[in-house]
C-alpha cells in the first residue's frame, strides 16, 4: 500500500474520530433532554399513585352520563374520499353513544366523485352535511376546515342552536364511542381537548407502519402528558381535537373571519399556542372507560394494559409505504420546524421555550438518528475486519484511550438502553409484548425515514426560498369498508319491476302537489303501500313487512315510552329475543335507534312498514289527546276494517305526520328537523308549537302545514262514512 493510500486513511481515520465526539457529546446533551421528560412522568406518575389515587378512586364514564348533551359539530374535510367517508358517518352513527352531534363534510368543486359519496351518505344520515369548497382542490387542510366552520355557522342560524364544541377528525378515522361524551362533559370549561391518538398496527414486517405505532404511543403515553404538566400548553394532532366555542370565536376574531392559517401546513400544531398565547385552557384527556363495551374493540394480547386499551382515543391506518410516510413526516417537519419558527417564534416563557424546542429539534435529531446508525456500522466492520481477517490491516479504536470519551459514550449506552426500554413499555402496554419487541429495530427504520423527511422538507424549503410556500401534500387514506349498493331512484326500481311506465312516472313527478314520489303514485293508484315498502326497504337495505296497527302487545306498547314513539315516530312491532323491533314509516337513522337503544337499556332494530300504519297506532295508542270527532271516527273505522286490505288502503294513504308534511312541502329540510327534534319533548308541547319556538318554522307556516293535514284526515273521514 502507497504512503498517499495511508496518509489518506490516516485523515479519514482522524475524522471520523472528530465525528464521533462531536455525535457523541451531541447525543448525550439529547439524550439527557429525553431522561429529564422521563423522571417528570414517572415522577407524577408515584405521585398521582401514592397521594391522589390512594385517597380518590379515578373518574369513570358514569360521571360523563351526568352531563346533558350539548350540540356538537364534527369537521371533516375530504380530498379525494371515495368509500372512506360513507363508513365513518356508518360506524359513527352506528357505535358513537351520543345523540346531538352534526357531521359537517368538506369536498371540492373539482372532486364528484367524493361528492356523490357524500350525497349518498347525507341521504342515509340526515347529520351529516356535505360542504363543497370555494376554491378547488386540493387546498391546504386548513381552508377546507374554514369552509366547514362557515357552513357550521350558517347551520347554527337555520337550527337557531350554538355548537358547543368543534371537533377535527379525518375521514378514515375510528372514533371510540364515549369520545363525544368526554367533550360534552368537559365543554365549555376547557378550550382544547386533544385524546390520544393510536394507530392500527401492521403485519410484523410492516416497519412503516409500526414505526407510527411506536412513536405515538410514547409520545401520546408519556410526552405530552409531561408537556401539559409542566406548561399547559397541548398541541393538537389534527385529530380527536375538540375545539370550544369560545376558542373558534377567537381564533375567528384574530383572523378576521378566518379560524385557521391556509398557508400552514400544520395549522392544528400552530393553534394549540395561539390559544395558549390567548390564556386559554389546553388539556389532553387521556379517560379509560370500566366497561370493554363502550372502548373500541381491541384484540387481547399478551402485555396489554387493560386500563390503556381502554382509553377513549382515535384510531386510524397510517401510511404503509415508505414514500408516503416520507412525505408525511416532510410536511410535519415543515410545517413545525420551519413554518412555526417562522409564525409562532418563541414565547416569554422559558418552559414554553424549552417545548418548542423539543419539537424544532427534529431537524438536528432526524439527521443525527441517520447519522449515528452509519457509524455504528463503520465501526462494526472495522471491529469485524481486525477480528476475522488476521493479516489485514489492523485499525486503532476509534474511541481511543480517552476516560472522558469512554464515559460519555457508556452514558449514551444507558440513555439508549433507556431509551428503547421506554418506548417498547408504552408499545407493549396498548398493543402487546410483540408489537413491543419489534419496536427495538424499528427504531433503526424510524430513523432512516425522519432522515429522508429531513432531507425532503430541507429540499423543499431551499427551492421555493420561503417555507409557507411549501405546497400542501396530502396523505393518502385507508378505511375498512364494507360493500356499498348502487343508489337506484324509487321510479327506476318500480320500472324495472315493471309497476309502472316511464311515461307514468314523468306525470307523477310533475305533478303540481308538494308530495313525496311514492305517496304520489299511490294517491293515482300506480302502486300500492305494500309494493311501496317493498321498494323504499330495497333502497335502504332494511327488513320490511305489514304491521296492524291495532293489534300490538299491551306489554309492548307499555314498555315502549310515550316520548319515544311521538318523538321519533316509531312503534313497537314485536320482540325478538332481546332486541325490540320498532315500525317506522321512513328509514330511521342510526343515530336515532342508538338514542333509542340507551334510553330504553336493550337493543332496537328498524322494520320499515307501508304508509299510515304507524301513523294510525301513534294516534290510537299514544295521542289520545286533542282528537277531533273526524280522527276519533277515522280510528274506530280503521280497528274495525284493520284486517281488510282495500279499506285499510284507503285510511292509510291520507295519514300524513305533521314532520313529513313539513319535510315534503320544503318548509323544513330533514337536517333541521332532526336537530330540532332532539330537545324535543313531546310531555311538555306538541311538534308544531317547539318547531315555531326554536325558531325553525313560523306561525303562518304551521298553520298552513296543519290545515293541509286536516285536509288529508278530512279526506279519510269521507271515505270512512261513505264505506260505513
């Protein structure tokens, strides 16, 4: 080998050492910031254990149950959401245990498809509001989110409500069923509520996506609990955050109308210190539930923590590939490193400060994780060369004799073992010993992909010379779905069955009466109830059958409350083991037979029945008020003639609910009807008369809608006395 071949390894050598000192005490100055946020939590963690828990047991779900529900709106913007969006309102309105909450959907001019799928979501789930942004898309998140908030804001003046919370969640979100409770019950005290955030965890060989799991349950299990400890201050993950309305009216003053800043790219990370900075009350809420039925369904594995498992979070796919992941992280990075330094600076205060520079510090840590690991290897094969290549070339340790070296870096061993030992706890404790384990070499992936987050975000920054003029990137979503049908029109399926003719259906449609389709072509004698049912519970995928309104189980109609079957207009049909089945002219949403199900402690299901049927048993079983001769003379005609088809035909067609009424003639879309009905009470007054006090319809309105029922009753009551 030349003199210039070892001169030349001579410099490396010397700087590689160089290297190694300097990562070396780098490391451990880091590594003594992770130990300090470790004793604090462990710390608190004794001292809640041996001086408050000792003396007060923790707070469980009955205490949320104590609270009345306010209104609460849900934001949800969707870019390209095809399928995603329609199985969150379906698992929302199918597990969420709370009535009085609105789902407010963002798309995009320039997106049809995913306004189709809302369209045909809204139409399943009269809470759920489809908003098409100005602008088209994508925008960033953050001014599809100040579309919704201007939808919200026009609902709340239709509905005469004032929502109480304002909740982010993304479409591809599984929401744990007390999560609204816990806001309600928390609301308008608190300003921000973040909840834990767990994603699902993959195959064991999906390191990017394990490497979210890992960093989220240490960050969400121990850092921020240490953050809000120490300063009060929790930034929001841009999911499970509950906005109060304090908080929006605010953040909408500063900006002149404009909640959210459109050219962050992690505006729900800005706003956690501009409420700080406003004095506000910023909290993560981390509430175990005692009852496994109400938490979200987790498959048991060795390790687990029941209380952690238990706990009402978010949870939801993260990216499993590694450019998406890459991209990801790059706009975190941007948007927290660069952008927050830029918009947010530093505060007054000096614990405040030391957070914002935990958060900034990815930009080192991200290239020093890579960098580390690089050396390690070096390193290795220098070791591996002197120890199996006997002749070759021995290299001295890079580490030299140096005591101060040898302890730093012994130190970096600890702070390292410590390190994996804490994050492989929190792993363990939500998702298993396994997923725990394999947290340990992720750790080396986690590292290369914040390294190439690192990179890309520093590329991005430099080429456009100002990092808010980095372009939003979105992250592509995953959700579990479920087979959707065609949505297939009423007049196409009565078509293809061949009950009808296409010119028959142009003439019902346009008819000059405000009605609904099928009571159209029934009043015209196309169809029948029967065929009607049969074709409305294809549509919406429910059971159907007759229903003798008459004929009910004492039993039943005494177990089923009063309030219940006027409010939703439902009545009981029968009882099949332990589920209670109710009738229901018009498909019920899951929302409200969740409602129903809690009020009365037992599982309910829907069973749609042809028209006037359930109409006829409200009134004879339940209104037994305010009935004029004309409706006292229509029932007693019905029970006598409730066997005979033709007659009871006849009756049913003209029994029309003063809601439906409503709904049809366009006085009152079915979104507001349901929000009114929800504080609905009908003990204490009748429909009409809440709907004109909550400011929903006017006097005159009612008035014309109950003169147009009368009419109908009339026209029975004809038929009645003719036939008798």
């Amino acid at each position: 080998m030349s003199f210039e071949t070892v001169d030349t390894l001579i410099y490396i050598f010397f700087a590689l050492k160089i290297i190694v000192i300097l990562l070396a005490g780098t490391i451990f100055l880091l590594g003594i910031d992770d130990l300090f946020i470790d004793i604090v939590y462990w710390a608190r963690k004794c001292f809640r254990h041996f001086r408050i828990y000792d003396k007060h047991a923790p707070a469980d779900q009955k205490r949320l149950y104590g609270v009345p529900e306010k209104p609460l709106a849900i934001m949800v913007p969707a870019w390209q959401e095809v399928g995603v969006v329609g199985e969150m309102a379906r698992l929302a309105a199918a597990t969420l245990d709370y009535e009085n909450y609105q789902i407010f959907v963002g798309t995009y001019p320039n997106d049809p498809e995913t306004q189709r799928d809302v369209d045909a979501v809204c139409a399943h789930f009269p809470n759920v509001h489809k908003v098409v942004c100005v602008r088209p898309g994508p925008t960033s998140k953050a001014d599809c989110l100040n579309n919704i908030i201007d939808a919200i804001l026009t609902f709340e003046d239709q509905a005469n409500i004032q929502f109480a919370g304002f909740i982010l969640h993304d479409a591809e979100d599984v929401i744990s069923p007390l999560e609204l409770r816990l806001f309600n019950y928390l609301l308008p005290k608190k300003d921000l509520i973040q909840v834990p955030v767990y994603p699902y965890p993959p195959k064991w060989w999906g390191f990017t996506a394990g490497h979210y799991a890992d960093e989220f349950a240490e960050y969400h299990g121990k850092d921020v609990i240490v953050r809000e400890a120490l300063s009060g201050q929790v930034p929001s993950a841009g999911v499970g955050t509950c906005f109060s309305r304090r908080a929006i009216a605010a953040l909408l003053e500063e900006g002149d109308g404009i909640a959210f800043d459109v050219q962050s790219l992690t505006e729900d990370y800005d706003i956690g210190f501009r409420l700080k900075q406003k004095g506000m009350v910023c909290i993560f809420a981390r509430f175990s539930v005692s009852d496994p039925s109400l938490a979200l369904k987790t498959r048991w594995m060795p390790g687990m923590d029941r209380k952690t498992t238990q706990v009402i979070c978010v949870r939801e796919h993260f990216p499993r590939s590694f450019g998406h992941a890459v991209r990801q992280k790059s706009r975190w990075i941007t948007g927290i490193v660069f952008q927050g330094t830029s918009n947010l600076g530093w505060s007054r205060y000096g614990i405040i400060n030391y957070f914002l520079w935990r958060d900034r510090r990815g930009l080192l840590t991200n290239l020093l994780g890579l960098l580390v690991n690089v050396m390690l290897l070096v390193i290795l094969t220098m070791w591996l060369i002197t120890a199996l290549v006997p002749d070759a070339w021995h290299f001295p340790s890079l580490l030299g004799n140096d005591p101060l070296l040898h302890t730093v870096l012994l130190c970096n061993g600890f702070l390292l073992l410590n390190r994996l030992l804490q994050r492989g706890y929190f792993v363990t404790r939500f998702y298993g010993i396994h997923q725990g384990l394999l947290s340990v070499p992720r750790v080396i992936w986690s590292n290369l992909i914040n390294f190439c987050a690192n990179v890309r975000a520093l590329r991005q920054v430099v080429k456009t010379g100002d990092s808010r003029r980095v372009a939003w990137d979105k992250t592509s979503h995953e959700f579990p779905t479920v087979s959707r049908s065609a949505q297939i029109p009423i007049g196409q399926r009565l078509i293809e069955k061949g009950l009808l003719t296409p010119e028959q259906l142009e003439a019902a449609i346009t008819s000059p009466h405000r009605r609904r389709l099928g009571r159209e072509l029934m009043l015209r004698g196309l169809i029948n109830s029967i065929q009607l049912t049969e074709v409305l519970a294809e549509q919406a995928g429910m059971e159907w059958g007759d229903f003798n309104p008459f004929a009910v189980s004492a039993d039943l109609i005494e177990k089923f409350p009063r309030h219940l079957a006027l409010r939703y207009a439902v009545a009981p049909c029968e009882q099949q083991d332990d589920t209670l089945v109710l009738a229901s002219e018009r498909p019920i949403s899951q929302v409200s037979l969740g409602a129903i199900s809690r009020k009365l402690k037992q599982p309910v299901s829907c069973r749609l029945v042809p028209q006037g049927r359930v109409t006829l048993a409200l009134r004879n079983w339940y209104s037994d008020r305010h009935q004029n001769d004309e409706t006292r003379t229509v029932l007693a005609f019905a029970r006598a003639n409730c066997n005979n088809p033709e007659r009871i035909e006849n009756i049913c067609q003209h029994q029309v609910m003063l809601g439906e009424l409503l709904q049809v003639r366009g006085i009152v879309s079915s979104a507001l009807f349901n929000q009114a009905l929800i504080d609905y009470d009908p003990e204490k007054e009748s429909l009409g008369a809440h709907l004109v006090a909550r400011g929903i319809i006017t006097r005159d309105r009612l008035e014309q809608a109950l003169k147009d029922q009368e009419n109908e009753q009339h026209a029975a009551y004809q038929f009645a006395r003719e036939a008798a």
